[in-house]
C-alpha cells in the first residue's frame, strides 16, 4: 500500500506571496491532518479534515486555509506569506481522525520565506 | 486552552540504560495518548499508543504510563540501542474528531 505524498517537497517563496501544498493520503483514509513543525515549537495542529469537511483546526490565523477533495486528498493554503511561516508542514492520514488511532505522516513540504 | 508539556527537551543516557520522558496534559477529558518517534530527517512514526481506560502498555522494549489523576503519562524505554536517538514526542486528543495537541518534543541521544 503506498504511502502519504505530499508535493512539492521545497518551496521556496518570498513574503506577501502565497502558497499551495498538497497531500494524497493512504487510499481508504478519510482523514486528513496538517501540522507546522518548527524547531522551536514542534509539532502545532493546523487542522482536520474528514469526508470533505473540516472536523477542527489549530490556533493559527485565517492566512491558513485548507480543503479536502472527494479522492481524499487534500490541499493547504497559506496566503500573505511572512518570514515565521517558514517551515516544514506535515500530513498524516488515518482512518477515523487524530484520535482515533495511529495517523501516518507524509515526508513534508519544506517552506522557506525569504 | 488545551495544553501538554513535555520534559525533558533533551536527554543522554549510556545504551543499555533505560531512558524516561515524561508528559502532562490539562485537559482531565482526553482519552488518547499517542507517542511518535522521528528520527532525522524521516516523518514522525507512531510507537505506542494508550487510551485513558488503560494504565500501562508494553510493546517489547517500550512502555507507556498513564496516571489520569494526575494528568501525566511518560514512556519507558528499556536497553536503550542506538537505534532509538531520535526526537518523540508526546500527544493528547479528547475524542477521535478532536484536534490533538503535540508536546514539543524529547531530543534523545544514546551514547556509546
């Protein structure tokens, strides 16, 4: 069974632009979860998505969108780039939902704004 | 708002010793604790995992515990190998559609 994908693996942007990241989970999860991982804070939620909807999400600012496709895949918007968004997002995907059971990371997007 | 601290950020320990790291959680209704092991450059991977109607777990050389009352639960690793450096962090969910909150992460080192 493959794996979580997520495309582009570097990005490279510079500030007031924005940004599209993608992630194709395993087939048959539902579930999809962003997070930003930086060296400083670790892993911070973004949010969930499941069959389409968006379940919760994190204490990040409304620069931060997502969406999830009928495939299950999803897609993470960040508009209005600034310096601290530079970082490496993750995407795991699972069955039920981040606590449900095990989610399976993707290998990231590595973000750098310049 | 939902919190877990998780201590210590970095820790050294002889291989073949054990290694402890400890984390607490404020809110008293989650019922999910996962642990992740991400080693260098890879995606973090689930090791163990335990819900709030259980208090300990065992998978080989690793355990977790759960104390509810006191809202903390810590991994054990026992004969710690080299293969075990990595950073693993700690995390609380309420419920299977709640968001989940990450401890920030234990940098453990084995030393030859």
């Amino acid at each position: 069974k493959a794996g979580v994908t997520q495309t582009p693996r570097y990005l490279i942007k510079t500030r007031g632009q924005q940004v599209t990241l993608s992630c194709s989970p395993i087939s048959g999860h539902r579930s999809v979860s962003w997070y930003q991982q930086t060296p400083g804070q670790g892993l911070q939620f973004l949010f969930e998505y499941f069959s389409e909807t968006q379940r919760n999400k994190g204490n990040f600012p409304g620069r931060f969108s997502g969406r999830q496709f009928s495939n299950s895949r999803s897609e993470m918007n960040v508009s209005t780039l600034e310096l601290g968004d530079s970082a490496l997002y993750l995407c795991a995907s699972s069955k039920t939902g981040t606590g449900g059971g095990e989610q399976f990371f993707g290998p990231g997007t590595r973000l750098t704004v310049l | 708002g939902e919190n877990v601290e998780q201590h210590p950020s970095t820790l050294s320990v002889q291989e073949g010793d054990s290694a402890v790291i400890k984390c607490t959680y404020s809110d008293s209704a989650s019922n999910y604790f996962p642990w992740y092991k991400q080693e260098l450059g890879k995606r973090p991977q689930l090791i163990i995992d335990i819900r709030s109607n259980v208090g300990e777990k065992k998978d080989q050389r690793i355990a977790v515990t759960l104390n509810k009352t006191a809202k903390h639960f810590s991994l054990h690793i026992t004969e710690t190998q080299p293969e075990d450096s990595a950073v693993y962090f700690c995390a609380a969910t309420l419920n299977r559609d709640d968001k989940i909150i990450f401890g920030k992460g234990t940098r453990l080192h084995i030393l030859p």
